[in-house]
C-alpha cells in the first residue's frame, strides 16, 4: 500500500563515479576534485521507489526506441497540477519538451524579435538570462529588493519603468531560485496587471512549486486574463530527482501563443523526449503526493537545523529562510572580505563546492548558494567545514 511507505532520506547514498555531475564535475566546474559538493539543484537522496519500479518495469522490454506521449501521462500531470496546485488545465493546453530551459530559450525566440527586450528580475538562475543574450535579444535587469531580513519583493515601480516599446517579455520565476520566495496572490496580480498594460508576454518558470512551504498559487491559474498573458513551464524533474530524464512541459490556455511556441519548439527539435522522461513523469504524478510531503519535511527540518546551528555558532553568515526550496542563499556581506576571497576561502579552507552568488546577477555579490537536500549527518559535515573558516 503506497499511504504505508516511509521515505528514508536519512539514507546515505554514493553518488561518486557515476556520471553526476554534482559530484563527478567538481574538477570540472571549480577545479578542485575534493570538495565537498551542495551547488547544482538535485538532491543527494534516492528517487522514490515508485519512479524507479516503473523504470525498471520498462526496461525488463529490452527495447529504448522512440517514445510516445499518451493519455495517462497528461491525465497525470492535469491530476497533479488540480490536486496540489488547484488548477484546472486540459491536455490542450499542455506540450511536452525535454525540458524547462530548452523550453525558455524557445519562448523567447517565439515571443520576441532579434534586438528586443526581456526583463528578468535578479539574482536569479544563470540560464534565465543567459538564454536572452543567445538568443541576441537584450537583458534589462529589474532587481529584486532585500530588506534588512534578507527578505526578497518584486521592485515594479522599477520594472514599469523600464518597459519600452522593445520589451516583448518577462522571466519570471515562480517560486523564485536563489531567494526561495513563494510569490502572494496579490505580488502576482500586481505583476500581471503591468505585463498585461503593456503587452508583455510572462514565461512563468515554476519548476520550483511543488517545494513550496506555503500556499503557492500557479500565475495562470489566478484568472482568465492572467492566463492569456502567460506560457508556464514546469516538470516533475527537481521534486523527484529526475531532472537527468530530461522531460518537462509547457502549459497555456491561450491557443496562440501555445501555437508560437510549439512552432519554435518544433524548429528546436525538443519536443521529442527520453524513454524513461515520459516514464518516471507519469509514475512521480500518479504516485507523488505522500513522498512530495515528507520530502518537504525534512526539507524544513534540514533548514531549520542549519539555521540554529548559525545562530549557535555566532556566525556572520545571515539567510532567511526561504519559502520554497531546499537553496539556501547565503549572506556573507558581514564579514570584511572580498567575494573572490570568500570564494577562495570556501573552495581552499572549506573544502566546499557551493554556487557563485556573482553568477545570478551582479546583486549576487558576496552570496553563495547552499544546496541543503542531503541527509542530516552530511549536512552537519558540510557546516563544520563552513566553519572552519566562517565562524
Ligand atoms: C528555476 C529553474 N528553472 C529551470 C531549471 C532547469 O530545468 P531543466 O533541467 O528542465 O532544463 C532549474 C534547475 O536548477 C531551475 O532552478
């Protein structure tokens, strides 16, 4: 009986030596291979028995050719999104691509011409900007306001400012990765009510939703004018730890702009996807609930953990705790160093691999990003060696 199973993230799992590239890309990505790895966003705990039996169960066929999309994967992924989520979507409103990224970098070749703008709102994930200026369209960065609790809001004075009549598109990323921020109804509404003044398209990245610790509310989902607005992206890869499938989907009510979009998508060739990608998609939504809520449990406690082990500890390192997510974003403004020696200082002293704050954006100076979803002793590991230097 699936209600009857525990998840056991207090496992210890190997993951050297096994083509991740968490661990195995430390030499490659910082150039040190001994550390201690809490970068990229996937989790150091084994995806949930559910995926793998049906991923074994396909492979008992002996055969990986090319894969279809059917009824029950999009039955499952509606189910998910009205059951966790509250909202109703059909399976004409959904494409599916092989991921969330290839999908951004789609629509922004889809919703804008080569020259015009795309708003994105940092710190924020590298590719939500990088996919703007390879796709030679122009980055106009609208910064995200912190206040003295590390606290993260939208600035949308600001952000209607600077729209011209070249602005064609906002990045928007709901729940938001590095700050953790689970958007409120009315931040939402008040977002939307600007794109919708001014025509801009919103590409709402919610990758990140199912790990919300509040309520999270899908933009689209608020009302009919905010979903003609809006193109969401989404995939079951980060709750689940199947982000290596490389399967995740678009969703818009509005016929259009979903059309704009497949066209590209076709042009881009994404939208054909891994054998196990449809698999493990339609398992993890038709199996997920219970495992989403403990997950997310330990999740909190591995936070919370880390959070009073600072305050123990005196430390100058400060970080809210975020809303969604298990990236912690760290504040090392307090001490009297440089980001590059930090930087060094993590790599050299620590012995640890965490993301470059620098490379969310220049406001991202003198922040590190902290993965905290291993299990509880690793964790306690990880910051002892923080410590050594960041007391
Ligand atoms: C906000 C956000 N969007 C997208 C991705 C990656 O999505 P995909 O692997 O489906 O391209 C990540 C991964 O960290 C992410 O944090």
């Amino acid at each position: 009986m699936l209600n009857d199973i525990k998840y056991n993230f207090d496992e210890e799992i190997n993951r050297k030596n096994t083509n991740c590239a968490k661990w195995d890309g430390l030499e490659k990505y910082f150039g040190y291979s001994d550390l201690n790895p809490l970068w990229v966003a996937d989790m150091d705990f084994k995806t949930p028995v559910f995926i793998n039996d049906a991923i074994i169960e396909s492979a008992k066929n002996s055969v990986y050719g090319y894969s279809i999309d059917t009824p029950k994967l999009y039955n499952s992924i509606i189910n998910w999104q009205k059951n966790e989520h509250n909202w109703e979507i059909k399976q004409k409103n959904i494409f599916m691509i092989n991921g969330v990224v290839p999908a951004y970098s789609a629509c922004i070749e889809a919703f804008s011409e080569i020259g015009d703008e795309v708003i994105v709102q940092t710190p924020i994930y590298p590719p939500l900007f990088k996919c703007v200026n390879a796709n030679n369209r122009k980055v106009v960065v609208n910064e995200l306001i912190k206040d003295e609790n590390g606290y993260y809001t939208m600035d949308l004075e600001d952000l209607e400012n600077k729209i011209t009549t070249k602005t064609k598109i906002l990045a928007f990323c709901s729940p938001h990765n590095p700050v953790g921020r689970v958007w409120s109804k009315d931040e939402l509404e008040k977002l939307a009510d600007i794109c919708i003044k001014h025509n801009i398209i919103i590409v709402s990245d919610e990758i990140h939703s199912d790990l919300s610790f509040k309520k999270f509310t899908p933009l689209a989902s608020i009302n009919e004018r905010i979903a003609m607005q809006t193109i969401t992206l989404n995939s079951a890869g980060k709750t689940f730890n199947i982000a290596g499938l490389n399967c995740a989907y678009a969703i818009s009510k509005n016929e259009e702009l979903l059309n704009k979009f497949k066209k590209i998508a076709f042009k881009r060739e994404i939208q054909s996807i891994n054998f196990f990608g449809y698999i493990s998609t339609q398992a993890a939504y038709e199996n997920g609930s219970l495992y989403v809520k403990e997950l997310k449990k330990y999740i909190m406690e591995n936070i919370l953990f880390t959070k009073s082990y600072f305050e123990e500890n005196n430390t100058k390192i400060k970080f809210h705790i975020p809303e969604a997510t298990y990236l912690l974003w760290l504040d090392f403004s307090g001490y009297n160093l440089s980001h590059n020696e930090i930087k060094e200082k993590l790599l050299q002293n620590c012995k640890l691999a965490l993301n470059d704050g620098v490379s969310f954006g220049s406001n991202g100076n003198k922040f590190f990003r902290l993965n905290c979803a291993l299990n509880k002793n690793a964790l306690k590991v990880a910051l002892e060696q923080l410590f050594r230097e960041f007391k």
